[in-house]
C-alpha cells in the first residue's frame, strides 16, 4: 500500500569540490509505488498552498512535521 508525506530532503551542490554546498528544501515523498520498499521524492521541492486559508495553515503544519523526521539524501534516498 502506497502513501505519501512531506519530508525535508538534501541535495548536495558541486559534490566533492571546494564549492559543495547544501541545500534542504520540503519534498513530496511516496513510499511503495513500485514495492513496499521503493522511495520516490518529487524533483522539485514544493511550496505551501491552499485553496482556503485553512487548506494552507494545514500544508504549512505538514511542512513543519516533515522537520521531525530524519532528513532524506535526494540522490540515495536514505536517511541521514
């Protein structure tokens, strides 16, 4: 059975040179759509929004739990 949160995930940025930087941004993740074990992150990171201002308080809530949640490596897709 597949589901879906929000998570804060990694990207790495000029990888192994003096310039690696970071960046963490709010992602759509999908577990199990191909098997229970896959993770699938949107490529891009997403932005609050809501039809209502109450459907938009309820995405900006979900965006601050993703913060209590291990961080995501985009690329490995492994907590880290």
């Amino acid at each position: 059975m597949s589901h879906w949160n929000n998570r804060v995930v990694r990207q790495v940025w000029y990888p192994g040179t003096e310039r690696e930087r970071f960046n963490y941004a709010i992602h759509e993740t999908f577990y199990g759509l191909d098997d229970e074990h896959t993770i699938s992150i949107t490529i891009d990171s997403t932005a609050p929004q809501g039809e209502t201002l109450e459907e938009l308080r309820e995405t900006l809530q979900r965006m601050l739990r993703a913060c209590d949640y291990p961080v995501l490596d985009y690329d490995t897709r492994e907590e880290i």
